[in-house]
C-alpha cells in the first residue's frame, strides 16, 4: 500500500461524545419497544456497531449483511450484497447500521432486501449521512451529518480493506 497523506478530521472523544448522543437519542426514540434488530453492514460498520450497542439499553439481536461499492477509491458499479439472515426481521424494528451513505445506492438496494421480510420498521444509523439521500419513511441517525467530497479512513473506514483500526477519522488529501 503506497504512503497516503491524510489529516485528522474527527478524533477519539469528539466520536465517543456524538456516539452518546446518538445512543440515547436512539434509547428514547424507541423505549417502547421489546427489543431491536440491528443488521450491521460489514465490514465498515462494524468499529461503529460494536461502540454504539454498547450504549443501548433496549434488549437487541445483531445479523449482518455484507456489502461492497468500492475497490480502491473508485465504485465498482452495482454493488454487491450478501445478507446471511440468521435473525428473521419479520415484524421488528430493524436499525441498518453502516460507515456512509455516499450515493445512497447501496443502503437503498439494502432497505429494500430486508423490505421483503415484512419489518415492523427500519431505520439507519451511519457514520456519515447525505442529506442529498432521500427515502422520507426511514428515520435516519447520523454520528456526523454529512461527508464532503473527500475520501475518508478510520473508525471502520478503509483504503483497500486497510486503515480501518484508526480511533479517528482521517481525510485522505
């Protein structure tokens, strides 16, 4: 792997800080509930899944899906999905827990595989949001609102499957 140039652009505490907010926003907006269906989208959601579910207090079932959109820094067209279902979603609320949502084509392709189980609801909870994507019916929790056009590493983020263990999130210059 060739040197890369990067620049800090969230540290440790400001991740740690936000991921209490978002887990307790998540706490209260579904304290009604029995319990949650998280379905992690591996593998840059997982430094992500791992922090936050430690911080919900609700009874929860984890499954993942696997997904890939990129190889290297350039998307490899329609992106390839393999979700193991071992936590049957029908009549749960299911919270997808992924890194970002760049063009939002593979959380959409994603929503709608796990639509076909008949949730009780969905939600996504990511790293990075879009506040380009949008699908109005999916409640959205986002760690940092929106990624610019940089390319980013860290906290479960990676340059050719590497730099993933980073605390922080870098931007690649």
């Amino acid at each position: 792997m060739k040197k890369l140039k990067t620049r800090q652009l969230k540290g440790k505490n400001e991740i740690k800080i936000k991921l209490r907010k978002l887990a307790y926003q998540i706490n209260r907006d579904f304290k009604n509930e029995k319990e949650l269906l998280f379905i992690v989208v591996m593998k840059g959601g997982m430094f992500f899944a791992s922090d936050l579910l430690k911080l919900i207090k609700i009874d929860l079932e984890i499954d993942f899906i696997f997904s890939k959109s990129y190889e290297k820094e350039s998307k490899i067209g329609k992106p390839i999905i393999n979700y193991l279902n071992t936590i049957d979603p029908n009549n749960k609320q299911v919270i997808i827990i992924d890194d970002l949502i760049d063009t939002g084509e593979t959380l959409t392709n994603i929503i709608n595989l796990i639509k076909e189980k008949n949730p009780k609801g969905i939600s996504v909870a990511t790293i990075f949001g879009n506040e380009k994507w949008s699908q109005p019916e999916i409640k959205k929790y986002y760690l940092f609102k929106t990624k610019k056009d940089y390319f980013v590493i860290g906290y479960g983020l990676d340059y050719e499957e590497k730099l993933r263990n980073l605390s922080h999130i870098s931007i690649v210059k």
